[in-house]
C-alpha cells in the first residue's frame, strides 16, 4: 500500500535571478533548493507554503503563483511525495540564513545544477518560461532517475490548494 506525502516548494524570482538556499540538514541536504517542506494538519498547502518559505528564509509572500506539481516516488518506499511548487516575486523581507537554509542569489543562466536534485535541470526551464507543467520522477536513491515524464498543462485548476 502506498500513501502520500503533500510538500511545498517555493521560488523567490526577480527578472534575470532566483533565490535558492543551501539544504543545511535532513532529507536533500548538500543541494540548492527552493523553500518549502510538509504541509501542516489544519493548514492549506498554500499556507503550508508561504510558512515554509518565511521558517527557512525569512521572506513573506503576500502571494505565490503556481509552477507546477510533481510526483516523486522512491524503488522500494511506498511513500510517495507530492511536491507543490510556487514562485513568487510579491514579497517582503530579506533572505536570512536559518537552521535549515542558507539563501543566495543566483543569475538564471548559472543555477548550479550539479549541485541540486537530478529532476531540476529538467523542468527549471517550464518554469523559467512561465510554463505550468505536471511531471512523475522515479528514483533509485538518491541520485539516479530510474524513469520520469513532464507535460505541460493548461492551469492546475483540478488540484485545489487554497
Ligand atoms: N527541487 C527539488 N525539490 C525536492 C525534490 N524532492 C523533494 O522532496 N523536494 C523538496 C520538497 C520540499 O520542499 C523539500 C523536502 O521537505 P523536507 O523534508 O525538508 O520538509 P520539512 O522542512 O517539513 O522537514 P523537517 O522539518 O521534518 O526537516 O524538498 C526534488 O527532486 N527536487
């Protein structure tokens, strides 16, 4: 039996550059990511969110856009994470370092890549491009992909976040 998992993620972007931050601990630590964790019981996932985002970044978004919704399973774990992914370039505040996360700018054209999870030099592009996509990644570990796909959808409208 498998269960799910419902994760935010969110991108703090100003035209030409991305905020990320180095994951300091815990799972998918080492990488460049955006902010973002599990969703609360008693909260949306977009409240979900915009919490994430100030804990690990101390940014507050007035609003967030959606990106895009991925779902990643594991070989041999019946979890499977279904990650919700916004940008947001309607905030206040500074990024701050945190226990979790520490933030830095990055011009669009060099994302460290090969710093980052496998799957995110493969549809940062939907994003940049102001694409809304769904995709599925399976993996082996950590680091390999064992199969994927990506589709760009019209809106996500049929999964409520509010
Ligand atoms: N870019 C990217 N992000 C991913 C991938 N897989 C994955 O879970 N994430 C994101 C979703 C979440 O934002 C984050 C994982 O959340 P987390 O485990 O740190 O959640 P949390 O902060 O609630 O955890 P904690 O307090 O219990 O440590 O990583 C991926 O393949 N690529």
């Amino acid at each position: 039996m498998t269960s799910k998992k419902i994760l935010t993620l969110v991108f703090v972007k100003e035209p030409g550059k991305i905020l990320l931050g180095m994951k300091k601990r815990g799972f998918g630590q080492g990488r460049w990511n955006g902010f973002g964790g599990k969703v609360e019981k008693g909260e949306t996932i977009l409240e979900g969110a915009k919490r994430e985002l100030l804990e690990e970044s101390g940014i507050t978004a007035n609003s967030l856009n959606r990106v895009g919704l991925i779902n990643f399973e594991f070989e041999n774990d019946p979890v499977i994470l279904e990650v919700h992914i916004f940008k947001t370039s309607d905030c206040i505040g500074s990024p701050i370092e945190t226990e979790e996360m520490r933030p830095q700018w990055y011009a669009e054209d060099s994302i460290p890549f090969n710093q980052m999870w496998p799957d995110d030099h493969l549809w940062f592009p939907y994003m940049f491009s102001n694409k809304i996509f769904e995709a599925y990644f399976l993996f082996k570990g950590m680091d390999v992909i064992v199969s994927h796909w990506i589709k760009e959808m019209k809106n996500l409208d049929n999964i409520i976040v509010s």
